[in-house]
C-alpha cells in the first residue's frame, strides 16, 4: 500500500472537504494517509471542529491529521484557536509546515 500526505494550503472549506473524502477513502483500502494544514487552510480545523463536522472528526478520530503550520496560525490570527484542538503545530521549516519529515518516511505529496 502506499504512502499519502495530503498539504492543504487552500482556505476553501468545500475544497478541503475533498481532501477529508479522500483521506478517509484511501485510508479505508489500507493507504497510510497524513494530512497537513499550511497557508489559509490553518483557518479551518477550529471551524470544522466547531461545526462538529462529521468528515473532520472521523479523520482526526483516525489520527489522520499530523498537524497545523505554526506560522500560519499567527499570522492569520488562529494560533490560539489552533492551539485548543490539542493537534501538532508544525514548525519545521522556518516556522513552517516542511514536506521533507514525510519524504524522508516514503510520502508521495499530494498538494490540495
């Protein structure tokens, strides 16, 4: 089976509610699927999360997500709010969300 990580980088929820579909789709069939917040997306776990949105919580259920960039929280005004879900924030890459921690472990990256 293969190796999935999904970077959201758009802020866009019905987009981002594809990338959950999927997610849990080809987790289903036995892919190892992770799912990063970077850019506008680190606006929309605490929306999802508020919203009780039942693809968002499967998919963090399911551990799914390896977490929100850091310096997009603050910048876009949702560091806190992110810091409440009790997710990872990623700040690898100067301050960032990097790719390379999951290249390094046989992720193909879809951008989304």
């Amino acid at each position: 089976m293969r190796k999935i990580l999904f970077y959201a980088m758009q802020g866009k929820k019905m987009c981002f509610l594809h990338v959950l579909m999927n997610a849990l789709q080809l987790t289903e069939v036995g892919h190892e699927v992770r799912i990063v917040f970077e850019g506008e997306s680190v606006k929309l776990p605490s929306v999802l999360a508020e919203e009780k949105n039942k693809l968002y919580s499967k998919a963090n259920e399911k551990g799914l997500i390896a977490g929100i960039c850091l310096a997009c929280s603050a910048q876009l005004g949702v560091l806190e709010a992110n810091k409440a879900l009790d997710l990872p924030l990623l700040d690898d890459l100067n301050g960032h969300a990097g790719i390379l921690p999951f290249l390094k472990e046989d992720y193909e990256v879809i951008w989304a």
